[in-house]
C-alpha cells in the first residue's frame, strides 16, 4: 500500500505553493495526497497521548467553491490523483476530528497563525506538538515552491536522529536521490556519533546509501549549515534533548529552519522508522 | 537529569510496577483535590459575582444582565479559548466512547469562566455540568502528563468527574454512581476503586475548605403508604417536565442556530429575555438554590397557581439560557424545576383531597428534584443517592426509588436517550464498552485485510486460469488491469462453473469475458459498520478492498467475527 500523504489546503496563491511542495514530494516517494479542504477553522487531531486542536486563520476558508477544482488542478499536473478527506467525527458541531494514521503531513511553518508570520524563522507551537505526539513525520515546507535534487540528514547521535537517518534511507530508496549526512561534531562526538550507527546496526545503509557523510569538527553549526545544499530535503530530528536544554540553549530544529529555507522533513519521538 | 524525567513515567516506579491498581488510586488522589478546588473555585466565584450583582438586580434595567454575562461568556468560548457553547458533558462522553478519553487541555478551566459569567449574571443554568467537564479534563490531562494509557486515563477522567459531583454537593456516592452511570456507562471495579478514592478526595478537600455542611437542610419526613402511592403519580409529571425541558432546550437551540447574527448577539439575546423574565419572577435567575431551601423548609408561600407558572417559566429560561449560547449544565435546573414541580403536585393533592393528612410539601420537592434528575439524565440510581446525600436524610428512600425508577421509565418511552446523551446516539457516537458499536470502531479494516488471493490479469486464458485455481484455496480471484494494476472485477468460482467443465472454452474464453465488473467495493478507511450493513443488504461474506483503485485485499464474515471476538474479550478483560 502507498504511503499517505496529508495536507491541508487553503485556497489563495501561498496555500497553492505549499501544495505543489506536497505533490512534489509524494511525485518523488511515490505517496499518495490527502487533502483536507477545510469547511470550519478549527479542527482536532487525536494522537495517542495527545490531542490537539489547530486553529487555523481565515485564509483557510478562502473561496470554497473553488477549493476543489484549485486543488485538482494543481495536483492533476504531476499525475497524482488528489483523495478528499471528509471528517466524519466531530467532537463538537464545528469541530471536526481529522485522522492520524498517515506516513507523512504536510504543514507550512505555522498552521495556526497569520498567513504574514509564514516564513523563515518561526515554527508554530501546534506545529511543534504535532511533531511531538505525531507517528509520521512533518513536511515543513518553504515558502515558495522549490524542488529538491538530493537529501541531507542533521544527524547528531540522539535517538530521534537516528530515525531521521532512517528516513532519510528510506526516502533515497524512494526517489534514488544523493543522500548527504551532516554532523556538527563537538568534542569526542565524532567518535560518539559513529558508535551508534555501529550500535543500531546501520553500517551496511551507511556504506550502500550515504553518498557524502560530512562532519564539522571546526566552525560554528549556524556557519556550517551554509554548506547545506540548497535544493536539498533537509530531514532532522526533532526533541532530541530535554525541554530545558531547548528553552536555555535553544532547539537545533529551530536553529536549522531559522537558518535554511530548504524543506525540511521533521522526525517526532514517536516516528517508528524502519530501515 | 534522568532521575527528573522518570518522575513522569510513575509506572516505572517500584512501588507500581507490580499492580498498577496502586498506580491508579495514587493518581485518583490528585485528580480528586484539583478537580474539587476547581468545582471550589467556581462556587466561590459565582458567590461573589452574585453579591456584588445584587444591589443591582432592584434596578429596572437588570434585565440586561443575564445578555452581558451570557455575550460575554460566548465571546470568551468563540475567539479566545476557541471552544463551542454547551455545558460539555456529551464532549466528555465523545472522547471516553471513542478516543480513551483524550481530552483538551483548556477544557480544564474553559467551561468554568464561561458558566461563571453565565449564571453569575442571572443566567438560568448550573455549574455542575461545567465542573464535571473540568474534573474531566484534569483527569485527562494529568493522565496525559504521566504518559498512562487508554484504560487508565478514562478511569482518571472518571475520577475527575466523580470529584467534581462530590465537591460541589458534598455528595461523595452520589459523584461515583454519577461518573459510573453516565460519564463512562459500566460498573467494572477496575474503575469504581479509583473513582471511589477520588470521591473521597474530593469531597475532604471540600469540607476542609467550605465545611461539611448538608447541602439542603435535613427535616425529618413520616411517609405512609398512601404518600408512597400517590408519588407514581408525580413520577409521570416529573418525566413530563423532563421531555418538555429537553424539548424546549432543542427547540431553542434550533431557532437561535438559524438566527442570521453572531453567537455572541444571540447569547445576548437570549440573556436579555431571561432577565425579562427575572424581573417579574426572580426565581428563575441563576442556579436557584435559594427556592430550594424554601420549598424543602416549606416555607414557599406562593400559591397553586405561581408555583406552577414558575415552573413553566423555570423551563423556558433555562431554554433560552442554554439555546441561545449560555454556557452551564441542567443539573441545578432540573433541581429547580423538580421541586416546583413536586410543591406543585403536592399543592394539587391538597386541594383535591383536603382531609387527607398529606406529608409535608417539602417531601414531594425533593421527590420532584429526583423525578427531574432521573428523567432528564435517565440515571436513577445517581438521582436516588444525590437527593438522599443532599438532604441527610433515609427516610425518603422508597418514595424517591419509585419516582426516580418511573420517571426514568417513562422518559425511555419517548426520548431514547438521556440529555447529555441524546446528540451522541443520534449521530452514532455513543460507544458503550462491551457493545457491537464499540467493538467494532475498535477494529479497522487494515487489520482484517485478507491478503492471500491471487490476482488474474484481464486477457489471461481460461486454460491458465484453471492452473491457478489448483493452487489457491480462494474461489475468489481479483481481475487486474495489465498495465496500470487497477482493480477491473472479480472472478467467482461458483459463476464461471460452467465454463470450468467445458475444456471446449479453455482456450476460447479470456478473464475479462466471464469477470463480475459490478462488484460492490470498500476502501481502506470506511467503517466496519458500514460495510456490515452492505454486506447484510446485499447477502454478501466478503468483499473486496480497494486502495487508490488497486486491489488491497478481501475483507470477509468469517475473519472479522474472529477479530470481534478477541476485541470483545480484550474489553471484557479490562
């Protein structure tokens, strides 16, 4: 069966960029779409552990007897045949719960705020907590549609990298692109970052799969993310350390997407990847 | 740093690790104190809006009032916590039926600030329904917190509502059978233990902060025979005046939903009319707990006739209150209007039989209240112990059994389900553990999937299909597009049998020639339900699965029932 692909259109110039991102993706891996016209904005999503309620803005709303044909047509151009997503539960009369068991979502920087906050350098709190509770991972893309020829990994040793090396095969099985692994190593993390993929028994993808593996011993992580090519898909991990270290530190995630317009395919800590 | 972390996985803990019973009273404790300072925090609140309304209730414009407080209340639910009006109890329900009780955070405080400003304004509606909604989300969201699983977060939603019942009325029996009854529908220990604890919980965390005080205060009640006989007959008002509030509530709900202005306009609306009315009848103002005391001590002077108009009116306020877009529950309410009309009844039964000695009015009110309880939330075991814990006193009990038992009964005939359950049987979202519904949204179509067919190309010939059919156990064979592998029909070896014995066709006949192109279809995502149902309507034991037009497998009777029935012993397990 193919993986699924979720998106949630909004019908205006900047929902439809978003869109051909999705089609480009699932054209590349071969997932199929799942578009989600939204008739209210608000709706529930229900993960395991959590549930979360995205408010959208009006914009979402924009023109909904043309959201469909928009959406076809835009989709239609790569071959891929868009399936509707119809909620059938709701938890209240205009809150409708949209399902969770896709491969993959799509959602712009923030979904819940104005369309003027979407861009680089902000991710949106529910963004954040669907990547959190989330099976799948997050597509989070650029601003304006840009294709992608290879992809890159941020892969620094913690669990949730792990799975986003993991994706990272599985999408270079998928589409046959360069795969390039990019780590910023600290003192002893080279040797660190090696023992695990030692330890999770990946060196066999590692040798067949890794096109380049890069590994930054000098320089600062935002000055070397410049050598992150720029039609590349970015795919990182995200919750990798506690949430203290993120609010003192910062969060690699935020520094990676503030830093680099690329699209960026964000594994959860609930993402199961399979090599 | 890892000591910090493992503090939020208790199950993990020695103490738990053997028996998460423990586990599960430990928690129950928490969520009975926080849900019961909530349900403090909303009384306190709504006490001291009242006073500080008071001196203006004399003056003639109070009428607007109940529209401020009522507008500003369903601003606060509209744009800034984002949630719908009502009183949450059938939201509670929802997400324990369907999704293991997952609930939102800012459900936690949301229903209280809105139903403060409600009936804190004047408003006719009760905080209970809102503070059972808030225990409810405490408990899930801590159970959230502590990463626990289905079973155990809806037994911690239970406790939340159980606290929040048994804080707000000192009632600690009444909060269990409540959440027992209505909020989770099944009486399994597994959750009466907790639910049990949290109750207490609650209920000392309330005495401690507000004293042990009796809700109404206790009078002792000499019943005979005959007052018990006649009680049937106040049963049958009592279901009436539930079908009426339900109906009036809907009725109201209806034509404020249709009205061509914003939420907030129609809250205010309706909020204006009920200060209306308040201004002739101030009885029907708020929760009403003030008339009750007066009716329970008998000391409601009103004659026949008012008594009988206010209940009406009790009605229609609280269905503009609660229609319009107010936010509160129908528990004080029905309290109201129950004793109304069970003074009413007892008013009726003097001026019939004037020479009989008819026990104190004050009896028939608090009959009326459990009358009222039991048909509007068909639970009469939760109207029964509510009315005994409220007033302190036994001596009611057999009157108040078959009040509440026959009201109930009656309700059942016309309305199918209780208030709080109503929207939720007619949309099909009521699941009760252990019902077919329920077992069967448990189970999805993935997980049935049959996928040991062989698939046959459209141009394959007869004579190669039959060296298929020796290897497969299947008599039923999916037809393939050459090219693209869509689905294009099915082969059923009980329709091609004729061609099977004729070897004159093997080599004359393709696959697309003899397939059924009409195959009714279901997809991936499609309920079981459903698809039963098409199965039953069309004498159907399987049926094909389709994804993205190609053929994902078969889904049949046979495997589904064998699911079912491990479903169904997982949930009686539990």
């Amino acid at each position: 069966m193919e993986a699924q692909l979720f998106h949630i259109f909004r019908n205006t110039p900047l929902g439809r960029e978003t869109l051909f991102q999705s089609t480009y993706f699932c054209s590349k891996t071969g997932a199929a779409i799942n578009i989600y016209v939204p008739e209210f904005t608000k709706f529930l999503m229900y993960f395991e552990n959590d549930v979360i309620q995205i408010n959208l803005d009006e914009s979402y709303l924009t023109a909904p007897g043309s959201a469909l044909e928009h959406a076809t047509e835009v989709v239609m151009q790569k071959n891929i045949k868009p399936k509707f997503i119809k909620p059938k539960h709701f938890t209240a009369s205009t809150l409708p719960d949209i399902p969770t068991g896709f491969d993959f979502m799509c959602c712009p920087r923030s979904i819940s705020d104005l369309s003027s906050k979407i861009g680089i350098g902000y991710i949106g709190p529910r963004v954040r907590r669907i990547v959190k509770s989330a099976r799948f991972p997050v597509l989070i893309t650029s601003p304006v549609y840009k294709e992608w020829s290879s992809i890159t990994v941020f892969f620094g040793g913690s669990a949730n990298a792990v799975n986003a090396l993991k994706l990272g095969f599985r999408i270079k099985r998928a589409t046959k692109m360069p795969l390039y692994i990019f780590t910023q190593a600290e003192k002893g993390h080279k040797k660190t970052c090696k023992d695990v993929i030692k330890h999770e028994n990946l060196e066999k993808e590692m040798e067949q799969l890794a096109d380049r593996w890069q590994i930054f011993e000098k320089g600062k992580f935002e000055e070397n993310l410049y050598k992150v090519p720029h039609d590349s898909l970015v795919v990182l991990g995200a919750y990798g350390h506690g949430f203290i270290k993120d609010i003192v530190f910062g969060s690699k995630m935020e520094k990676i997407q503030s830093t680099v317009s690329n699209n960026l395919l964000i594994v959860g800590p609930n993402y199961t990847a399979t090599v | 740093m890892h000591s910090l972390k493992s503090w939020r996985y208790p199950a993990k803990w020695i103490l738990f690790r053997t028996d998460d019973r423990l586990l599960l009273i430990f928690i129950a404790v928490i969520v009975g104190i926080c849900s019961s300072l909530a349900a403090i925090l909303l009384n306190r609140s709504l006490i001291a809006i009242l006073s500080w309304l008071h001196p203006f209730r004399q003056i003639w414009w109070a009428f607007v009032l109940p529209g401020i407080g009522a507008a500003m209340s369903s601003l606060f639910l509209e744009k800034i916590v984002n949630e719908g009006a009502g009183h949450g109890v059938p939201e509670v329900v929802y997400s324990v039926s369907r999704y293991g009780g997952l609930m939102r955070f800012r459900s936690s405080f949301s229903r209280l600030i809105s139903s403060c400003l409600t009936i804190g304004s004047g408003g006719s509606a009760g905080p209970e329904a809102p503070v059972v909604m808030s225990g409810a989300a405490i408990g899930s969201n801590i159970a959230k917190f502590f990463s626990l699983n289905d079973r155990q977060r809806v037994a911690l939603v239970g406790c939340g509502a159980a606290a929040a019942i048994s804080s707000i009325f000192n009632a600690p029996i009444a909060g269990m059978i409540f959440s027992m009854e209505v909020i989770l529908g099944e009486w399994s220990s597994a959750y009466l233990i907790p639910i049990a604890i949290a109750s207490v919980a609650g209920t000392e965390v309330s005495r401690i902060l507000q004293g042990n005080q009796i809700v109404f205060s206790h009078r002792h009640f000499d019943i005979d025979l005959m007052n018990i006989v006649v009680c049937l007959g106040l049963a049958i008002i009592t279901a009436a005046a539930s079908i009426l509030l339900t109906r009036m509530i809907k009725y109201m709900n209806g034509k404020y939903g249709k009205a061509p202005v914003p939420l907030w306009m129609r809250a205010a609306l309706g909020g204006c009319t009920v200060g209306l009315i308040g201004l002739f009848f101030p009885v029907v103002l708020g929760e009403g707990y003030n008339s009750i005391h007066m009716m329970i001590e008998g000391v409601f002077a009103q004659g026949f006739i008012i008594v009988v108009l206010a209940a009406f009116l009790k009605i229609l306020a609280t269905s503009l209150t609660l229609g319009s877009g107010g936010s509160g529950g129908i528990f004080a309410p029905c309290l109201v209007i129950g004793s109304f009309t069970g003074l009413a009844y007892h008013r009726g039964l003097v001026l019939l039989w004037p020479s009989v000695s008819w026990v104190n009015e004050g009896c028939f009110a608090l009959l009326g209240m459990a009358g009222l309880i039991s048909g509007m939330l068909q639970a009469p075991m939760t109207a029964i112990f509510l009315i005994v814990e409220i007033t302190g006193g036994y001596e009611v009990i057999l009157p108040l059994i078959i009040v509440s038992t026959i009201s109930t009964t009656f309700c059942r005939y016309i309305e199918s389900a209780s208030f709080y359950l109503k929207d939720l049987t007619e949309k099909g979202h009521l699941l009760r553990p252990r019902t077919d519904a329920r077992v069967l949204t448990e189970l999805n179509v993935r997980e049935l999937l049959e996928t040991d067919c062989i698939g046959v190309k459209q141009n394959m010939l007869l004579r190669d299909f039959i060296n298929i059919v020796k290897k497969s156990h299947r008599n039923y064979f999916p037809v393939e597009d050459e090219k693209t592998g869509h689905f294009l029909g099915m082969i059923y070896l009980d329709d091609i049998r004729p061609y099977l014995f004729n070897p004159g066709m093997y080599d004359a006949v393709l696959l697309g020639q003899i397939m059924d192109i009409n195959v009714q279809t279901v997809a991936l995502d499609d309920d079981l339900t459903e698809i039963l149902d098409i199965m039953d309507i069309n004498h159907l034991y399987s049926m094909p699965v389709v994804a993205d037009n190609k053929f994902a497998g078969m889904i049949s009777k046979a495997t589904l029932l064998n699911q079912y029935r491990k479903e169904l012993m997982v949930q009686a397990n539990d």
